[in-house]
C-alpha cells in the first residue's frame, strides 16, 4: 500500500471564490512518479501561480468520496487512492464542496510535514495552502477538478 498524507483545506481565489482541496503527498519519490503517471492520466496537469490562483484547473476524470464527514478515497478512473486512516473534513470544506467538485492535486514529497497519521495535524492546515501555492509558483504542482462523491467511486467499466 501506498503511504500518503493528505492535505485538507479550502483555497480561497483573489476573487472571493472558495474551493475544497485534498492534496496528496506520497512518501516517496518513486511513489511520486507512479501516482503522477496516472494523475495526468486522469486529466490533471501542471498548474503555475496564474492557472492556481486564478482558478484555472482543468476539469478531470478523477473523484473523491467523502463519506460519514470523513475523505475515504481519490479515484483516477481507473485507480483507487486510499486515504487511511480516513480524514475528517471540516464543515468549511464541506461547504466549498457543495457545487460537486474539488481541487485535487499531487505534491512531491517533502512538501507537507511528515506525520505517521496520514493526513496533516490541525497546526499544519492553515500553511497548507501557502505550501500549495509555493508548489505552483515553482511549476511543481498537478492539480485538477475533481467530482465530489457521497459514495465509493464505481470500478472501471461499470456505471
């Protein structure tokens, strides 16, 4: 299994608009390159500071289930990103949700503090949109609009 950590926060752009993000972080570099080989797969692509802050993020074939409050998976279309343990999204992430879609990005390791939990501690979630924004500043970062989904992403081939 593929350990990550998982960035949760709401991105808000210069005009006011405010966006769910889940951003994940591979521990290791050749965990990156497998998950970044599938992400642009799905239809994220690199994004700069204009495209990031302007909110110009390309529609993709990925999902993110939230269910019972909490990010259980991202899905590619055609791969299944666990998100254990599961991490409890907050009710300002929920509500940046309602229109259906999420940012999600891919970050190289050493982005995000490491933590053994699997998703950023409380004390790091305000800095990880500004870590987010230096990964797009630097060219670095994959991001995409992501469909938010109440259950499981289907398996490929079924609907």
């Amino acid at each position: 299994m593929t350990m990550m950590t998982w960035g949760l926060s709401v991105v808000e752009l210069v005009d006011g608009d405010r966006w769910s993000m889940a951003v994940a972080q591979p521990d290791g570099a050749d965990q990156y390159d497998a998950l970044a080989v599938r992400f642009k797969q799905a239809g994220l692509k690199r994004v700069g500071s204009r495209e990031w802050n302007g909110g110009l993020w390309p529609l993709t074939g990925c999902s993110v289930s939230v269910l019972g409050g909490r990010l259980v998976e991202a899905h590619t279309g055609r791969s299944r990103l666990l998100c254990q343990p599961p991490v409890e999204v907050s009710a300002a992430w929920e509500k940046a949700g309602t229109r259906g879609r999420v940012v999600l990005g891919l970050v190289h390791p050493g982005t995000f503090p490491s933590t053994r939990e699997g998703f950023l501690l409380p004390e790091h979630l305000e800095h990880a949109v500004e870590l987010v924004e230096a990964e797009a500043a630097a060219g670095r970062l994959l991001a995409g609009l992501a469909t938010l989904l109440d259950h499981p992403a289907p398996a490929p081939g079924r609907r």
